[in-house]
C-alpha cells in the first residue's frame, strides 16, 4: 500500500497530525516533519526534537483483534533492521519503545490506538536521532552519524523507513 505523505516545517507532533489526518478522513498516511516543538514519548516524556534529525508518523486501519504487543515489537524490528544496515555496533529493543546502541538511546517508536469511524487506528511515531542527540542527565543518547561509518542521509532513511512500511501494511 502506498502511504499519502504529508509534509510539515514544523508541527507540535507528528502523532498529534496524523491523529488529525485520520479525524478528517485519511486511511493510511505518513506525516514528516524537519522540526517537532512538543514531540511526546512513551509515559507523557517529552522527545526532544533536534533539528536535523528524523521526526514521522505512519497511520493506517488494523485489524480491532489484533494484539497491539505484536505490532509494537515488528514496528521496533522494523527500525532496528534498517539502522543496522549503518550501524555495526550491536543494537539492542529496549522494551516497550527504545533502541540503544553502545548503551546510548538512538530511537525511541510512540504507537497508539484510535477508534475513529468504527474503525481501529494504529499511529506510529518514529524519532531517530541523525545528526546530534540530545544531553539527558539520567538516559545516555547517541545518533546515527556518530556511530555509523558513513554520513548517512535523512532522506536516504526516511525512504527505507517508508518503502519497509509499504511493504508491511499490504
């Protein structure tokens, strides 16, 4: 299925416009974002937003039966295969939402329902750290260019990311 994108400058959240994209009738979507100015994460946390780095979120209908846990941990595979294609340092799923690599917060997923329309919604938000990461006294961060051996292109990702997706949601 091929996810109608949407793209932003700046936006509160990617999940809060894809919340909105659903509300005003869009099936399946991805919405990108260069800048977040209150991007969220798992528990209420805020995701600190640097500029520079990967800021989307992807909707599409499920199934009402199907067990969220699974659709988590496969959105989590998902990244975790695509970074490892730059990363050669082992990268470790942090439960429910993280992926760390050396020990360092490289990614953090926010997946959430919505029951919109009779229909069941699941929106995936997705921030990579690319180009810096931010200093967190309690929680260690990383970013793809630090570790990785090559510069790696936002653009390049993000279209790994979207075709991977594609694939997934058939």
């Amino acid at each position: 299925m091929i996810l109608k994108k949407f793209k932003y400058k700046k936006v509160s959240s990617t999940n809060d416009v894809a919340i909105k994209k659903i509300k005003q009738g869009f099936k399946t979507g991805i919405i990108i974002s260069e800048a977040q100015t209150n991007g969220r994460g798992q528990y209420g946390k805020k995701w600190i937003s640097r500029k520079g780095n990967l800021f989307l979120s992807i909707f599409f209908v499920i199934n009402k039966k199907i067990q969220i846990s699974r659709l988590i941990v496969s959105n989590l595979r998902i990244i975790k295969k695509i970074l490892s294609e730059y990363i050669k340092s082992k990268i470790v799923i942090k439960k429910p939402n993280d992926i760390i690599v050396n020990k360092k917060k490289i990614c953090g997923i926010l997946n959430e329902t919505l029951f919109y329309n009779n229909l069941k919604f699941l929106v995936i938000g997705i921030g990579i750290n690319v180009v810096s990461s931010p200093d967190l006294r309690n929680y260690p961060t990383t970013y793809l260019n630090e570790i990785s051996n090559i510069k790696v292109s936002r653009i390049k990702l993000l279209k790994r990311i979207i075709n991977a997706f594609e694939l997934k949601i058939k």
